[in-house]
C-alpha cells in the first residue's frame, strides 16, 4: 500500500522540513508548500490525502485558506488539520468551528506526530 500524500503548508522552513522528514521516515508521501496559494494551488494539483495548515501564513491566515479550500469543488473535500505556535485558549474550538477536522500545536512532537497523522488519516478516509 502506497503511503498516504500529506501536503504541508508552513512558512517556517525549519518546521516544515522537520515536518517532512518525520513523516517520510513513516512512510507518508509528502507534498510541500510555504504559503496559502501555493498550498491551494498543490490541493487542486495533487489531490492530498490530508492537509497540514499553518494558521499563520505569509498571504492569507490558516482560517481564511480552508475557506478558500472549502469553496473550490476540487478541494472542498479534502481534510485538513490546522497546525499552530501560539495555542491560546479557545483556538481548538475556534480552529475547529472554522470547519479544520483537527488541531494541532507546534512545537512538532517527534514520538507523537506521526501516529496523531495517522489516526487524522483514518478518521477521515473517504468510506468505500
Ligand atoms: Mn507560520
């Protein structure tokens, strides 16, 4: 079974290619962008299992991205976790009322990511 395809969109190159790294040693096939409408434009590209969204991007904030992900007939179904630094309280319930499927804080943890990743992937696998 080939590894499912996460697209992570974040600014910061350290955290994106912590990220990436993680989750290629487990198996996932990675797509990555560095903001908004790169990341966007990757959705409709490659059609991503899940998508990891800073919610602090250079162009656009992580909210109004999954808007726009949600609007487009090619994206509005693919999953997506919102990934943030700054976890204040009230930003889960706020992050998941915008319509994210999970939340995440940053920093990544190394040991816990990639099994979080994956239970995001089986909760929102399309049902055949
Ligand atoms: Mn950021």
């Amino acid at each position: 079974m080939a590894g499912e395809l996460i697209l992570i969109v974040e600014d910061n190159e350290k955290n994106l290619k912590l990220a990436r790294d993680i989750l290629r040693f487990h198996g996932f096939r990675v797509v990555e962008a560095m903001t908004a409408g790169e990341g966007l434009a990757a959705a409709r590209e490659h059609q991503p299992d899940l998508v990891l969204m800073d919610v602090q991007l250079p162009d656009m904030d992580g909210v109004s991205a999954l808007a726009e992900l949600r609007r487009d007939e090619n994206t509005a179904a693919i999953p997506a976790i919102a990934i943030t630094a700054f976890a204040m309280k009230g930003d889960r319930e706020r992050l998941l009322a915008a319509g994210f499927n999970g939340y995440l804080s940053k920093p990544i943890d190394v040991w816990t990511f990639p099994d979080s990743i994956r239970d995001f992937c089986e909760q929102t696998r399309p049902k055949a």
